[in-house]
C-alpha cells in the first residue's frame, strides 16, 4: 500500500501539472490582438535597448479567445485556446541576417522581414508603403541615414521558441467571434465620420495579429560615415559600382550596388568595437520575433459578428466598406510619406596624394586642381617618336624635347589609387602602395641647354635629369580601374602594353631619348615605367587614354554625358556637338569670342568649337531633327542679377536647303517670354542671302545677325555681341523682345542684348 508521505507527493505533482496546464503559452497572448502597422516597429520603442513592438496594441484585443475544449500543447504541459494551434520548441532554432542600412526605405524593408502581412496590396497598398514610419526609431534612422548621411551595418540572430497562430482557416466553421470591446467600439462608429474611424484605427491598429514567431533576438549594430563607408566598399565590393553621372562638382560619379556588398564587410563592421546591441526576449519570458497580419476589415463580417451585430444595423457591410475607404486615406490623415531610397556615389575624382601626370596636348585633367611645370633636355640630334604622341604641340624635336608636366599637390580625394600595373610621377611622398622608382638621362654634354620651368614632380634638374616615379604591379592591367574620364591623360605603363581604365580607350606611344653618346651615364633604380630594352637611349613608354565613346545619334542617348562628342545621325552626317543630361546643344554664346555676322555658306556648315561658341550648322540640325520627334529649349541669362529664364517649345521643325531651312515652331511655355512664335513659317537668312519677308532691305544685313527673320525680328540670337547690357544700335544685339518687363530704363527690349544663350533639342 501507499504511504502517506507518497500520496501527499502524488497529489502534489497533479496540483502544480493541472496549475500549469492552466496557463497558456507564454507570448500567445499577442494572438488576436490589434496591431498599427503605421506606428509600429519590431525594434522596439527608442530609449529602450529592443523591447516590445509599440505597433502591438497589448489593451485591445480583436478576436476573442476561448477554452471551452480544454485543449493542450503536444506535451501537456499548457493550455491552448480553442482557436490557436502552438508548436512548441525544446530549444532555441537560431538564424542570423546580415544586411546594410543606409536609406529610410532600406530600413523599413529590413523591418518587413520581421512584420509580414497575409496580403499584398489592394485597399491596404497605402499602409503598406508607410509601414513602420510613424515609429520614433524610424525617425531617428531617417534623421541618420538622409541628413547625417550614415550607413549601418547590423547582424540580427534569433531564437526561436515556439510558434502560434490563429486558425483562420476554420473562422467560419467553428464560428469565431470579436471580443465585446471591439464590438462596442465598432458600433460607437458613425458611418459619416470619417475622423472617427481614423481615430479607431489609431487606437485599434490596421491590423491584427493571426501568427507569432516567439523566441528572443539580438541585433548588433555599427555606424560609419558615408565617406569612411566608401572607402571600404572600394576596396571590398570589386564590381559593385555603376555609372552614376555627375556629382559633387564633378562630371562622373560610381554609384554602389548595395547588393553586391560582401557579407564578410558586413559581418566584420556589425560587430566593431563601437556597436550598439538591441535585445528582446529571452527563453523563459520570450517576445515576438515574427508577427503576420490581417487586415482589422478582415473581421468586418456578418460571421465574426454573429448574435452580436450592431443595433440597427442588419449587415456589416457598410462599416467594412467605410473602414476600407479609411484605411486607404490613414496615411495621408497621419501625414506621412513613403520612406525614400538613397544612392550612395562615389565621385569619379583623382585619388588621394600628391602626384604628376605627364602633359597632354589638351592639357592638364578638367577634374581637380593641376600645376603645370616643364624639364628641357638638351639630347643628341636623333630623337624619335611613335605615330601618334599626343605631346604638347611645339614640345619636341630631334635634337630637343621639352617634358610638361601636371601635378597635383593637394592630399584630397575619395579613394585610393587602385591595384594595377602602372606608374605616375612622384610629388614628395608616393601614394599609398606604390613603390619608388628612379631614371636618370645622361643629357647632351656639349653646350648643354637644359633647363625647367613651374611646377614639377620630384626630380633633380642639372645638367642631366633624374625624374622620380611611383609605381605599382599589385594587379593585373587586364583589369579595369575608375578614373575621371572629362578630358585625355597619360600614365606610365610598366610593361609593353596598358593599364585598363573603365570607359576610355588607351593607346601605347613612346619616345625615344637620344641620349649622350659619349660615356653614356643613363641609370634607372627601383620599379619605373617601362623604358625599352636598353639604357643606352631611354625609350619611355606612354598610354594615352581617351573617352572610349559609342556612336550615338544624338546626346539624349547616353544622358548621364556631359562635355562635346561626336554626333553620327541616321542619314550619315557626323559633327561635334555638346552634351548635358541627354540634351543636344546646336547653339551657344556666353563670351563673345566668336564672331557670329557670318555668310550663308558658313551657316549651312557651322563654326566654332562645341565646347565654346558655336552653331552646328544648319543641314546638321535638319539632319538631326529627321531623326524623331524634339522640342527645344532657349536658356537666357541677363547681365549683373544673373537673372536665368528660359522658353521652350514643343513644335521644332527646319526644312532643309531647298525651303531656305524654313522654321516651324510652336508650343510655347516658359518664363522668358514667347520671342519665337513670330518667327514661325520663316526661312533663314544671313547678309548674303536674304530670305525675309521684309520688302525694304535685308534683315540680317541692318540689324547685324542671322536668323529666320520675318520683317524683321522679337529675337536676334545671333544679334551683335555687346560687352555691356546697354546695345548700342537699335535690335541689333543678341535681343529677346518679350523678355517680362522693361530691362533698359526708358527703352524697350530691342536695346538690351543678353550676355548668355543657349539653344539645345531633346527628344519628346
């Protein structure tokens, strides 16, 4: 028989198992209850290092919970509603992500790997698209990532515990209900309120909770400048940049593929010294790590309201209609916005350092700030050179050759030189991963004329020469490296062929020194540029490097271009022409250089350079404009406010030679002024060729232009260039009549001629 003492203890154990099994699961409470997709965020409220998701409306339960079937978990060990089906776990199933947080959006779209929704879109696409940006620490990452310009990395690992769900699957069978508070809280709604059912939605949520993932989580999470973050990624992304166009003051730019980042860089930055940790829930008291959702109008049914409708309402029809036209304008009552992305660029600049480049004959790079500097080497008399050299003109001879030079003699840059197989020229300190280099030219003994002028690299300048290089061979030249592509550049090769630079096309040149024939002295030390395969007269090895561009038909098909190229049309014709953001330039002034009271011969054909004054040409146009549909757009610029205006028109048609290049134009917007629509139906005319519809004399030829004159003009872009605001003869100067108001006091519009025009086509 039993003791006592044993049946004490058997009565015991039953006592506390029935105790448990009274209790539910830890965390499926969450089931059922309203959630605010708005408001919420699985991170937790700021202040707080994670916590629970102020989304979670914890005082307003939706779906009502019972226990009338006293049903348990798998392992007896709890109670379960009737309405949740539990899947417990013994131990904690982890995971880790990994990701990069750098924009508003970026945030919001790691948040929904935490938060999904049992819908995709429709009614709710609004909410959706606002997701989580009422939330305090939402604004706290938007303020980091947009204004303060920060990138985050962070490493999120998650145990998981157990997982409960409502069984929505068998709502209408087993006859599920809304608690009595949501009840009475819906019924207090009056259907022509459209403030009031804002109002429920903010203290009810948009949603409800009908899955929990419950477990804890820690996220580690690190900051960086977008500076320092650039530096890294160029270094550790490899391919992961494309064309960006323009950019902080400069003509190119990378912009990063945040996909392409490594998970190593990420790992390694979100566990830095200076990270911060968020943690939520532990095993015995865990958090939701994983929440789905419903939409609250989902419950709005005849079903879930079953002996318990609303007085005087026979349908839930209409309150879930109402709540669906609310729930698609609660993003606009909050005033919120969908959260943007960001594109992180990486200017296409010079790298950090100091450094020369040799000389081109177009001069030193655009980009950035460049010294020029000269060496003359007094050689013997038989120097030559490859076919082509792309030298400074008048800067070599046979017997002399003058080396020019660019350097650089600020530090500043946003990345460092790339590994590759090439050289520069040393300026007091070799930048990073280069090693030093030297050559030394025995020059011409005899009345020896050397000599050098402004800035230079590193060099001793007697009467020989030694210049000092920078060179690397870390790489492979096969492999392409970022460099500023607005005008022509030289570095050294440090074999026979050249260093690949990402959109430019090289070409391998050299020079050969004849150097002292007597007692020649010509020396080279450390890693230099490739120099032949003799010391006795240096050959010195040159790539030259240029913009390696496509045909195009006209600029709007490479938009991100800035700067003159060559333009091919459909018909064959091939002219130079200037490129911004897809517009194509056929006309501009802006100092007077060129003179514009030109004939009719060189107006057909063009003149000037596309990269100053010009006019491309008349058959170019015509040919240009063959080729679709374009509009035009005249910008104007007046003297000292600097006050910018511009006319555009969407009709823009030139005949060709056999019409005169009759204009048709029409359309207008703008803020200049309309100044074209009174030239439309007229044909071109210079001073030799008057083409006007002016029956006392020629138009070109008094008022000092070319133009499609009628008798005779609101315009005169091709007018006289005058140094001041002030023309000196009437509507002869570059002149814009329905400029608003009067810009010379006294006088009307014909005696003001502007400083700045341009006249540029686009595709419709």
């Amino acid at each position: 028989r039993m003791s006592r003492l044993g049946v004490l203890i058997l009565l015991v154990g039953v006592f506390i198992k029935l105790i448990v099994c009274q209790a539910p699961p830890r965390g499926v409470h969450f089931l059922g209850k309203g959630y605010n997709q708005v408001t919420g965020n699985p991170e937790g409220d700021p202040g707080k290092f994670g916590g629970v998701d102020p989304g979670i409306q914890d005082t307003r339960s939706i779906i009502q919970l019972t226990y009338a079937r006293n049903k348990l978990t798998s392992d007896l060990r709890y109670k379960v509603p009737d309405q949740v089906f539990y899947g417990p776990r013994e131990s904690c199933t982890e995971s880790a992500v990994l990701s990069v947080v750098y924009s508003s959006e970026s945030y919001q779209r790691g948040l929904k790997e935490s938060v999904e929704t049992s819908y995709s879109g429709g009614f709710m696409k609004g909410v959706l698209e606002v997701s989580f940006s009422a939330s305090q620490r939402f604004a706290e990452m938007k303020k980091h990532t947009s204004d303060e310009k920060k990138v985050f990395f962070q490493s999120k690992n998650e145990c998981l515990y157990g997982t409960a769900r409502l069984r929505l699957e068998s709502a209408r069978s087993e006859k599920f209900k809304v608690t009595k508070s949501f009840r009475d809280a819906i019924c207090s709604l009056p259907l022509h309120d459209t403030n009031a059912f804002m109002r429920f939605i903010d203290t009810w949520g948009t949603d409800f909770i009908d899955l929990v993932k419950l477990g804890s989580k820690e996220t580690n999470r690190s900051e960086e400048s977008e500076t320092s973050f650039l530096e890294d990624v160029s270094k550790e992304v490899g391919g992961g940049f494309s064309a960006g166009g323009s950019y902080k003051l400069h003509s190119g730019s990378l912009k990063v593929d945040m996909e392409s980042i490594r998970t190593s860089l990420i790992s390694r930055k979100a566990q830095s010294h200076n990270r911060k940790t968020l943690k939520s829930g532990t095993k015995d008291n865990p958090e939701p790590i994983h929440l789905r959702l419903t939409s609250i109008h989902g419950v709005l049914t005849d079903n879930y309201f079953e002996g318990m409708k609303c007085p005087g309402i026979s349908s839930m029809f209409p309150v879930a209609e109402k709540m669906k036209t609310a729930l698609m304008g609660y993003p606009i009552w909050k005033k919120l916005s969908k959260p943007t992305g960001r594109i992180i660029r990486l200017p296409v600049a010079w790298p950090r350092g100091t450094y020369g480049l040799p000389k081109t004959n177009t001069g030193c790079p655009n980009d950035g700030t460049w010294h020029s500097g000269w060496r003359k080497h007094d050689t013997e008399t038989n120097n030559w050179w490859s076919h082509p050299l792309h030298f400074p003109v008048n800067s070599y001879w046979k017997n002399d050759i003058y080396q020019h030079f660019c350097t650089k003699t600020d530090t500043t840059g946003y990345s460092n030189w790339p590994e590759g197989e090439y050289c520069i020229y040393k300026s007091k300190i070799c930048p990073n991963d280069f090693e030093e280099g030297w050559i030394k030219w025995d020059d011409e003994d005899s009345n020896n004329k050397n000599m050098n002028g402004g800035y230079r690299p590193d060099m001793v300048a007697t009467r020989d020469t030694i210049i000092f290089y920078c060179c690397r061979n870390d790489g492979h030249a096969t492999n392409g490296i970022d460099l500023p592509m607005t005008s022509p550049f030289y570095l050294f090769p440090i074999k026979d062929y050249c260093q690949k630079v990402n959109g430019m096309k090289s070409t391998l040149e050299y020079f050969r020194f004849d150097c002292e024939d007597s007692s020649n002295k010509n020396r080279v030390g450390g890693l230099v540029p490739y120099h032949g395969t003799s010391n006795r007269d240096h050959t010195i090895h040159y790539c030259y490097y240029t913009r390696d561009l496509p045909v195009i038909q006209d600029c709007g098909a490479d938009p991100s271009y800035i700067g003159a190229r060559t333009i091919k049309t459909k018909d064959g014709r091939s002219f130079n022409a200037y490129c911004e953001m897809g517009w194509t330039y056929f006309s501009q002034r802006f100092d007077g250089t060129v003179n514009f009271f030109r004939n009719w011969a060189e107006y057909k054909n063009g003149f000037g350079n596309a990269k100053a004054e010009h006019f491309v040409g008349l058959d170019n146009i015509v040919s240009l404009l063959k080729q679709g549909n374009y509009k035009l757009r005249i910008d104007l610029i007046a003297w000292f406010t600097k006050t910018h205006k511009y006319a555009e028109y969407t009709t823009f048609r030139v005949a060709d030679g056999s019409d005169k290049y009759r204009l048709t134009i029409g359309g207008y917007s703008g803020t200049a002024g309309d100044s074209m629509s009174g030239h439309n139906n007229m044909r071109f005319s210079t001073h030799d060729q008057d083409n006007d519809a002016w029956p006392f004399g020629n138009c070109a030829a008094t008022y000092t232009g070319a133009w499609w004159y009628n008798s005779c003009h609101f315009s005169n872009l091709f007018g006289v260039y005058n140094r001041h605001p002030v023309c000196p003869r009437f509507a002869q100067c570059i002149a814009w009549y329905k400029w608003p108001g009067n810009l010379v006091a006294g006088r009307d519009n014909y005696w003001y001629s502007f400083p700045i025009f341009t006249m540029k086509i686009i595709r419709k």
